[in-house]
C-alpha cells in the first residue's frame, strides 16, 4: 500500500509540472506572436496598501454593460483604429462569428456592471506609482482564440511606459 501512495503522489507531481509547464510555454508564445491591442483605461484605484504597490485597471469596453444584456462568460469583439487602440463591437457567447478586421477577447462577468478579461491588475516596482499615473491604455497582446494578456501600460501618445 505504502508503493502505491508512492507512485501516485509522483504521478501527480509529474501531472502538475506538465500542467505548469505548459501554461508557461502558451504565455511565452502569446507574448512571442499576439497581436498588441491597446485598451482606453477607466478610471482606476491607484494602490492597495494591503498588496503593495500595483493599479488595479478598468477598461472603457467594460463599461456601460448591464449584466443581463450579455452571457457570463463569452468574447468582447474589437475592431482596432488606425493607432491600434480597441473598439467594443459588440458581444458574443462563442468564437464565431467573426468579421474581417475584428479580433477576440476572451472576458467573464465578474459583477453586475463590470466584465474580466484577466488583466485587470498592473504590479509595479515600489516608489514607481507616479510614472504610471499619466498611463491611459492598458497593452495588451491577443491571440486568434481570445486568450490575453497584459504586457504594459501605455500613455496618450501610445508610447508604453517604462
């Protein structure tokens, strides 16, 4: 019996690093080839002196939404301007159907008035808050599935803030 607690607490350890692992190689590839979308910024809580130093983000694509008007979970449609900043379309429940010149952004609805889209905190180093506070889009990188992630914060001229 011992053999066997053995074995499976090492399948499990092995199921884990795999699982790990491969998580890591999709993000390091959505970084590598996604497409940059840049998202206006709402207005923001500058800082939680609980977790240190970090903005909590707000998107304009998630405003003005009303719960019952879109699925819980499903994809924001964007059409990029000329500058390469976002535009709601509109919102659907799967991949499909999708128009030339628009992209996906997978979100959930985390509350009654505001939608997820997994990057809605931005951690920086301590002291830095003033730089960020001029930032008004948030950067992100996208893939053909909707799948994003935060890569920076930019400022009105489009320049990301370093």
């Amino acid at each position: 019996m011992k053999k066997y607690k053995w074995l499976i607490i090492l399948l499990n350890l092995i199921f884990l690093l795999v699982y790990f692992n491969h998580s890591v190689v999709k993000k390091e590839a959505l970084l590598k080839d996604g497409q940059l979308v840049l998202l206006a910024l709402a207005p923001r809580d500058p800082r939680s002196l609980i977790q240190g130093d970090y903005m909590a983000l707000r998107y304009k694509i998630s405003e003005n939404i009303y719960a019952d008007s879109i699925a819980k979970c499903g994809y924001c449609i964007v059409r990029l301007d000329t500058k390469g900043v976002a535009h709601t379309v509109r919102f659907q429940k799967g991949l499909i159907p999708l128009n030339e010149g628009e992209s996906l952004i997978e979100y959930t609805l985390s509350d009654k008035w505001n939608i997820n889209i997994g990057a809605e905190s931005f951690f920086f180093q301590e002291g830095q808050a003033k730089k960020y506070d001029k930032a008004k889009y948030g950067g992100i990188k996208i893939d053909k599935n909707g799948n994003s992630l935060l890569i920076g914060l930019y400022d009105a001229q489009l320049r990301k803030i370093e």
